[in-house]
C-alpha cells in the first residue's frame, strides 16, 4: 500500500459485521486503512445492491466507481491493480463516464 500512497491511491474498507469485530480484525491483521462499519448494515447492503461479498471497488476522485470485483483478492491481485493504475497513468476526470 506503500505506493499506492505515494502516487496518490487511496483505500478504504467498509465492514460488514459488528463494530467489535471489526475492531479484533483491525487488531489481528494490522490493516492499516481506514474500515467503516455502518450503523444498519441490512439497509446499508440494500442500498448499495452488495450481492456478494468481499467486494472491491475502485472509485475516482468524484466516487464514480470505475471497476468492481467480486470475491477475495490477494496481494498480489492488489499490487497489480495499483501497479496499472501506477504505471498506465490512469487519470480520470471530471466528466468522464464511467
């Protein structure tokens, strides 16, 4: 995640079991990026249509989601993600569609 940070991608982690949960796995896997936890995560599911879990999802700078995947990714699967956007240069704009 190190150059993820420094070319400006940032991750966040939105979890959807119990607060205290969440906060052993924080502890347990020393994730070292903000996770949100929503207060209703029945209709927090709902209302983002969260079929399948974990899912990842890759957002510009305006929050248009711009690639979903469904499933867990490895590091190596991440590393690779950062490294294309890295690598390709891969701005996205205002107005741009997704």
């Amino acid at each position: 995640m190190h150059a993820a940070r420094e070319n400006g991608i940032e991750a966040i982690g939105i979890s959807l079991d119990s607060l205290q949960r969440t906060v052993a796995y924080l502890k347990e896997e020393a994730i070292d990026f903000p996770m949100y936890v929503p207060r209703n995560i029945g209709d927090y599911v709902r209302q983002n249509k969260l079929f399948g879990v974990p899912r990842t999802v890759l957002r510009d700078s305006l929050g248009i989601a711009r690639r979903v995947w469904t499933g867990l990714l490895t590091e190596s699967d991440i590393n690779d993600i950062i490294h294309t956007i890295i690598n390709n240069k891969v701005i996205i704009k205002k107005g741009d569609k997704p």
